[in-house]
C-alpha cells in the first residue's frame, strides 16, 4: 500500500510538474508574442511621427513663404494690369515668354507638352474698364516643390461701377533660390 501510495504521489508530482513546464512554456511564447506586437506597433507609430514631422516641416515652409509669394503675385497682377513687361519679367521664370503682338502683350509657356497662350494686357481695353483691387483667395503646397495662389482681380468700368471679377491662379517654384511664376492660368 505504501508502494502505491508512493507511486500515486511521485505520478501526480511528475504530472503537475509537466503541467507547469507546458504552462511556463505557453506564457514564453505569449511574452514572445507580445513583444513581437509591441515593436511591430512601435516601428509604425515611428514611421507615422516621420510622416507628421515631414508634413509639420511643410506647413512652416508654406507659412514663411505666404509673403515673399503674396508680394510676387501683387507684382505680377500690377505689371500685367498695367502692361508693365519689366515688372512681369521680375517674377516669372524663364519658362514664360512675354510677346507683344497688336497692343497685346501675351504671356505663352509649355505645359504638357502643349503651348499654353494668354493675353496678359490688351491697350484697347483700357478704356473700358480698370483694375480696381485684387484679393488672394487661396494659397497652399501643391506638389514638387509648387505653391499656388489663387487670386481674385476687382475692375470697374468707366462710371466707376463693378463688373464681374476674374480669377489668377499663380504656380511658383523655387528656381536658383528664387520663387518665380512658373506657370499661370486665368478664370473668369
């Protein structure tokens, strides 16, 4: 009897302390699993901090840039408003032509691979209406390196009556440190 009680209590020994082996290794494993998450979870959140930081780098740049661009976009809206080719040739780059033809001056660049035209100043208009005042609309990083403002221009006509307001949107990029019109197109 001893025998079998002996026996019984080495079995149930050998058993519970299978049994805790398993367990010990089950939770290892969970642990495992668990650290495994946890710098899975931080190697994300430190890509999005990345994405943050490089997105909070572009919102200062576009905050220090509003009035070094906003003054070029009144610069160009006075020379094209007053058909002012020297002061239109300070803030566009060389990718925009300015050509007078029949007391037009155009301003004709490339984009898309398709050449892009308008008339900047008409001399015969003159007469019949004048700028009166301009308002930016919009302003913000568009893409590689491209900020756009959006421009509202106020004319009136000869009894200094309001007529409808036309619509200037700017492209500048950055060209051997300066900020240039790259591109422009009107709206009405």
């Amino acid at each position: 009897m001893k025998k079998i009680i002996l026996s019984f209590f080495i079995c149930i020994l050998f058993i519970s302390g299978c049994a805790t082996k398993d367990g010990s290794i089950s939770m290892n494993n969970n642990k495992n699993n668990e650290v495994q998450q946890l710098k899975e979870r931080i190697k994300v959140l430190e890509s999005e901090l990345k994405e943050k930081n490089t997105y909070i780098k572009k919102i200062k740049k576009q905050e220090q840039l509003f009035p070094i661009l906003s003054n070029k976009a009144l610069t160009f809206v006075r020379g094209q408003t007053q058909g002012d080719i020297e002061k239109l040739k300070e803030v566009i780059s060389d990718n925009i032509s300015i050509v007078v033809e029949e007391d037009i001056i155009y301003g004709i660049y490339e984009d898309y691979g398709e050449e892009i035209k308008y008339p900047l100043y008409d001399k015969s208009r003159k007469t019949k209406y004048r700028y009166k005042d301009m308002v930016i609309q919009g302003y913000g990083y568009l893409e590689d390196d491209t900020y756009g403002i959006h421009i509202q221009k106020f004319f009136v006509n000869e009894n200094d009556k309001s007529i409808s307001p036309t619509f200037l949107d700017l492209y500048f990029t950055e060209i051997d440190g300066k900020w240039k019109v790259d591109k422009f197109e009107f709206d009405i």
